[in-house]
C-alpha cells in the first residue's frame, strides 16, 4: 500500500506549523515599533578629554523586546551625523561624518517611566567631508583615509511621557580611531523624541 506522506512531507509540515506558531507568538508577545528623531552634539576624543563642537541629527527605527518588567532589549537603525573640529597652526579643519548605526542596547526601568539604556554600537560610514577654516574663507581638504566601521559604547536614559512618546539622554564613546593616522575617535551627546507606533 502507498504511503500518502513521507517523512519529507511530514518534515516539511512540522517546520511550517512551527513557522506558524512562531509567528503568532511574536506577534503576541511585546514586542514594539517605533521611529525617533534628534539633535546630535558631536565632537572628537583622543581617550582623554571630550568635547562637542559640531551639531548634527539623527533619525530612524527602533524596536523594543519585553523580557520582564522591567527588563526590556533594545535594537535600532539609526542615520547619524557626527563629526568635530580639528585646531592646526594653520586654522581649524572641520569634518562631517554621516554613518549608518546599529545601537544593541539593554534598558532597565529602575522607576516606573525612567529606564537606563547601555549596550555597544557598530557605525557603517556612508559619506565623509572635510573643510580647513582659515578665518572667514574654506577649502575642501582630503585627510588621511577615513575607517569605514566605527565602533561605540553608549550610555543614556529614557522617560516614557506615556504608551506612544518618549524621550531620550544618550551619550555615545567612539572606542576604534576615525582616521588611520590619527587617534580621534567620535563622542556624541543626542537628544531624541521617540514615538512607538
């Protein structure tokens, strides 16, 4: 007598009904969505002192995973815009750096509405521009060759006015050099608004 399923059919329907149920598991357990947007106060740091002389933006998604109460993981894709002021004998050479981030963080609600964030970031950079300032007047300068992966440790908080907005403090320490023949690395202090959808 011929078999009507054999174990390939039956393989294959196990892993689809288990597609399934992970599907609806996902879709029910909390995960979130949402977008943010801000103001970046960015600047270049030699592991000692930082400082922030430019002001860029950032902008992008976010998703958020319930494990507890008050634990939750954090993921986002982020486009940033960095960059710093460089002081010569000469002037000053001014550099924009706009990055792809990818922040992994953890975020621990020690209040009720009031969570720490902290967690690593890989940076993949998009576009980079330098301009040496001689007192009123500027040039587009080349500087050494620029590392495209840059990566950080970020640090920050985040207030939850209610269900949909939130707000955010994050400072971000660049710990891998922006140039290969120099130790700057980025540091970035962000404000954002957050909107869970």
């Amino acid at each position: 007598m011929k078999t009507l399923f054999t174990k390939k059919h039956v393989s294959k329907k196990i892993w689809i009904i288990i597609f399934f149920l992970g599907v609806n598991s996902l879709a029910q357990s909390n995960v979130d969505f949402g977008i943010k947007a801000g103001v970046n106060f960015t600047g270049f740091h030699t592991n000692g002192n930082a400082l922030t002389s430019n002001i860029g933006f950032h902008i992008g998604g976010t998703t958020q995973i319930k494990l507890e109460d008050s634990f939750h993981f954090l993921g986002e894709l982020l486009y940033n815009r960095k960059g710093g002021t460089q002081n010569t004998t000469i002037g000053s050479i001014n550099t924009t750096l706009d990055y792809i981030d990818i922040p992994i963080l953890m975020r621990y609600y020690f209040i009720k509405k009031l969570s720490l964030d902290a967690g690593p970031q890989i940076g993949f950079l998009l576009h980079s521009n330098s301009e040496l300032i001689v007192s009123d007047t500027s040039e587009e300068i080349k500087l050494d060759a620029t590392n495209v992966i840059d990566f950080a440790v970020n640090v920050g908080f985040t207030f939850d006015f209610n269900e949909k907005y939130s707000a955010q403090l994050r400072g971000s320490y660049g710990v891998t050099t922006i140039f290969e023949q120099q130790e700057y690395k980025n540091y970035v202090i962000s404000l954002s608004l957050l909107y869970k959808l």
